[in-house]
C-alpha cells in the first residue's frame, strides 16, 4: 500500500564510534517505540547507510502534518528522558525534515531504500510535481515496491529546543524515497531516473543516497506488545 498516513518526520544523523552502541541501544530500546506511541503517529523506520551520508536515517509516519505540530507531540519534544537528552547531544550533522506526503505510489515496504533530495523554488515547484508523478511510477520495475514525494514543511523544520538539527538553504527541500527489495534495483532507478540526462526536466538532485532496513514499528505492534 502507500505510505501511510499524510505527514511524515525525516531525521538523519552521524554518530561518533565511542557513542555509537548506546545510540542504537537508545533508538531501538526506547526511541522508536516512545514516538510511535504517540497520538497520531502510525509506524517508524530505521536506516543504514548502504552508500549515503548521514550514516542513520529515521522515518516517522503520521495520520496527517498536524500531528507533526500537535500537543501531545510537543509534549514529547518537551518533555525528553535523560536517556534521549544524553544520545541527542552527541547527534553530528542532523536533518530533522517535516514534511507532507504529497504522491505515493506502489504496494508495501521495501528492505533497501533510495532517497533523492530535491531543491524546488516556489516558481518551479507545480512543474516538479507534474514530472514527479510519472517518475515516481513503479511500474514494472524488477525489484521496486514503491515510490514516494516528501515536501517538507520549512517553518516545522529544523532544530527543536533540544534537538540539534541543521536549519540550512535547503528548509524546502523535497525527498524522493524509493522502497526496493535490494540497494542495486534502488541505485538503478536513481541513475535512470534522477541523474545525468535522465533527470530531466529537473535539475540534479541536491544529493542521492541508498539505506538499508534495520527494523520497523508500527501503532499495531505496540497494541500487541
């Protein structure tokens, strides 16, 4: 199925070695877990990176972009464990991107994943999403589960009080995310599509990565739990 839900939250970051065993203690123990929970979250997603920097990426499903400002998740931002405040701090080169899910297409998950990051203007931004939605067509494409934009939502993005993320020129970046089977089906449908001649009508993308799935969580497992 697509994406669930209408909004999502992107964070991407790089962790040194020393502090990078309780990192992954921390988003798998208690992080993904404490977010998804939250009301009007829907499931999350861990990332490594396959050839892509950061070397983390995290992807946070959610019914609407609202939710993505909403009480009880400022609450949470607000309100961090000693566990989250200590691993935050040691956060290098973070992106924290709110975004609306804008065209989603294809059925299911994949375990590797492509992501183009995008640069639109405001004059150009209705003409990208035009040739979007004929890029971001699975269509028989050995391999390739679905395909998916992300605009992000610049005055939700950035850093928080307690979140070092990076607030640069790209606040209104867009995200293409590509759910494949395996890295090589995703790297081929970025060279075909978005590098080089093939990524006209737009201009290259701002960068081009390949993750791999570690786990996912979603509002029903926890139900379960």
């Amino acid at each position: 199925m697509p994406l669930a839900g209408k909004g999502m939250l992107l964070t991407s970051m790089n962790i040194d070695a020393a502090h990078e065993a309780d990192f992954n203690r921390w988003y798998d123990r208690e992080h993904l877990e404490e977010r998804v929970a939250i009301d009007g979250f829907l499931e999350a997603r861990r990332y490594v990176a396959h050839a892509a920097d950061p070397k983390y990426l995290s992807l946070y499903s959610t019914e609407t972009l609202d939710v993505l400002d909403s009480p009880p998740y400022r609450k949470a931002l607000a309100n961090q464990t000693e566990w989250s405040r200590r691993t935050m701090a040691h956060f290098k080169d973070m992106l924290r991107v709110v975004a609306r899910i804008t065209i989603s297409i294809g059925t299911g998950r994949g375990a590797a994943l492509g992501l183009v990051r995008l640069r639109p203007t405001p004059d150009n931004a209705g003409a990208w999403r035009d040739a979007l939605q004929e890029k971001l067509v699975p269509g028989n494409r050995e391999g390739i589960i679905s395909m998916h934009l992300l605009e992000s939502e610049p005055e939700l993005s950035g850093a928080t009080a307690d979140i070092p993320a990076v607030r640069n020129e790209g606040a209104r970046d867009w995200f293409v995310l590509i759910d494949g089977t395996h890295v090589g089906a995703v790297s081929a449908v970025i060279a075909e599509r978005f590098t080089g001649p093939a990524a006209a009508p737009l201009p290259l993308p701002v960068s081009v990565g390949t993750y791999c799935l570690m786990w996912d969580l979603a509002k029903s497992n926890l139900a379960r739990g």
